[in-house]
C-alpha cells in the first residue's frame, strides 16, 4: 500500500525538524521487531549477485553526483 505525503495535510503543515521527529518515532515502531526487516535469501542473493558485478566492473559504477542526477532526471 502506498501512501502520499498529500494525504495527511497535518504532516505537511509540520516543521522540518517536527517532520524529522515523527520519522525518528515511524522508525522506532518499525524497528521494534527485528525480524520485520530481516533480509530474505532472494534479497541476499541478488545483492551478491550485483557485488560480483561491481568487482568485474568498477567503473559501470556510479559516482554520487551521477546517482543523483539520475534520480532528478527519473522524479521529473
């Protein structure tokens, strides 16, 4: 399910640093159990996967700046 920041008008209207308190209370509630966020073998799988990729070839990796900017390019 996903859920829009535009539904819940009373965040908006919060300050950044009220903002980043409710997000530090969200994680804390997610994170009381553990075995919620564990990583399933598929997930380990295909990170292994992509780390064997990467060491073959370094260099088709992204620098930060290159991540980012792909990332605005994909939001707009």
């Amino acid at each position: 399910m996903y859920m829009s920041l535009t539904e819940f008008p009373q965040v908006q209207a919060l300050s950044f640093y009220q903002k980043l308190e409710l997000l530090d209370e969200i994680w804390k509630s997610v994170s009381e159990d553990p075995s919620l966020l564990a990583v399933t073998q598929h997930e380990k799988d295909l990170l292994d996967q992509r780390w064997k990729g990467y060491l073959q070839s370094p260099e088709s990796a992204l620098t930060v700046d290159q991540f980012k900017q792909k990332l605005n390019t994909l939001r707009s």
